[in-house]
C-alpha cells in the first residue's frame, strides 16, 4: 500500500477574546513543509504517526503524547517522520492570547525553550478543543476549552527570559533584514542577488551565508513563503486565486498553489473556504484522528 493521499481542513473561527482564530486539521502521506514562518503561534498535537521538524538549526520529533509550539517569525519545517505518514491539528493563536493565559503583565509573549512539548493530557485537551471549534456546534464550550489550554500551557511550560543572541547573529539578522526588505519592496519584480550583493557592499556567498544563517533558508525561499503570505492575504480580502497569483508574482495560479501547500499545507480553495462563509470546499473533509 502507499502513503496517504495528503488532505487538509481550514477552519477561520470569529471573536476568540474578539480576534479571529485559524485551525487547520491535516494529513500528510509524504509531502514536507518548505522553510516558512508564521506571524502567529503555532500549538498543535500530532494525532497519527510520528512528524519530524526543523527548527532552530535542530531536527525534533512529534507523536501523539506531545505538543508542538512554534513562535512567530521562528523558520521552520516540518513533515512524516516514517511510512504511512502522519496527521495533526494545529492553532494559529496571537501572542495576545498566550498574554492573556498568563494571568500576569508581561512585555512580550511567553518563550518555549524547546518547541516538543510532552504532556499528553494537555496534548488530549487541544485535541478536543480543536475538534469543539472545527464543529461549531457549541462555540462556547470550544473557547473555554482552547483558553484553558493556553492558560495551562503557559504556566506550566513557558518562561519569560529569552537568550540574548550573539553578536555575529545580531550581524546575520541586520542583513537578512536588509535583504527582506529590498526584497518584498517589489514582489513581482525583485531585485537579483548581484544587485542586492552590490548594494550591500558585501560578495553574493556572504549575503547567503548571512541569510541562511538568519533565516534558515535562501532568499528565494522566503520569498516565495512572503509571496505566500501575501497571497493569502488578497483571498482574505475576497480576490480568487488567479488575481492573488499575479499580484504577488507567481508565475500562475498553479505555481501559487504548490507554494500555498509546501507553506501553509492547504490549497488557496481549501484555504478561502475556510475563510468565507458559504464557499463550497474544494474536497470534502476528511477525519484526522
């Protein structure tokens, strides 16, 4: 037998300490995210199978008695760890609601030293908020779910003292940012790495080697993953796929949806259904645990 077909459910829930939440529920048979990051917190609980992520320059193993938390702007990858692949269900929360868990005043969301977390009981606890919200049956009983999990997750395993970065990844990070910067001023016409190179004063191997080291990925890759980013942003805003490819760069609407899928994990259909009341689902939703 082969791996299982990849399938994936997007679900946008509305007034969640009166910000929107994004969940997703999906299996992957082979496929593995490309390098991306998230704007927001990813907290998620493998539910089959064993995922394998990328992250701070470390591989980490995910199975069913543990969670996972990514934080924002963090480069990450992720994918199956062994045959017969593996599914999840992921949260997209804001830092303001790990604030809000807290209980306390804090200048900065909470940190987590190590993004595998084991705790199968709170891991079984996201499980059934995430399955609550997708419902919807009872949209009460899923925020008090999802907000007692971030409360305990929060108290018993962040902390709120961040490792100071060195002094060459201070420099790593300066000019990656430079580099993103001239690189999303123009996203359907992006300057070439010589150019970018020259602007910098600095040989096209030490905007690389700085970048990769910053990011964990090429310039090109996260470009595509802003592109992305971008693109989803437009569907938000009601565009189709169409436009939103050939307003953020992509070659077509396919280049757009292999990309949407190696960052996101979904198609922009799957995507925009999930996101608009009323819009017919691409495939019909599939179960996940």
């Amino acid at each position: 037998m082969g791996a299982p077909v990849d399938r994936a459910v997007w679900k946008r829930i509305e007034g969640i300490q009166g910000e929107p939440l994004d969940l997703m529920a999906i299996r992957l048979g082979r496929s593995h995210y490309a390098p991306h990051t998230h704007a927001e917190y990813a907290i998620g609980a493998c539910t089959d199978g064993v995922e394998v992520i990328r992250y701070r320059g470390e591989r980490h193993y995910s199975d069913p008695g543990s969670l996972v938390v990514i934080e924002p702007d963090e480069p990450h990858t992720g994918g199956p760890a062994i045959d017969g692949g593996m599914a999840y269900r992921v949260a997209y929360p804001a830092g303001s609601l790990l604030l809000d868990g807290a209980g306390q005043p804090a200048e900065r969301p909470p940190h987590f030293r190590d993004p595998i977390i084991a705790d199968p009981g709170l891991a079984e606890r996201l499980r059934q908020a995430h399955r609550t919200l997708t419902r919807g049956d009872d949209p009460l009983e899923g925020e008090i779910r999802l907000l007692s999990v971030l409360s305990d997750l929060v108290h018993r395993h962040a902390t709120w003292v961040r490792p100071v970065p060195r002094r060459d990844a201070r420099d790593c990070r300066r000019i990656a940012t430079a580099v993103m910067e001239r690189l999303s001023a123009d996203v359907t016409d992006p300057p070439t790495l010589a150019e970018i190179a020259t602007a910098l004063q600095m040989s096209r191997y030490q905007v690389l080697r700085a970048f990769r080291n910053a990011m964990g990925m090429p310039p090109y890759a996260w470009l595509a993953q802003y592109r992305v980013h971008q693109a989803r942003l437009l569907l938000e805003r009601g565009h189709r796929p169409a436009d939103a490819a050939a307003l953020t760069g992509f070659a077509d609407q396919a280049h757009l949806t292999r990309w949407f899928r190696k960052v996101l994990g979904v198609t922009p259909g799957t995507f925009r259904a999930g996101i608009t009341p009323g819009t017919p689902c691409p495939s019909a939703p599939a179960s996940f645990d």
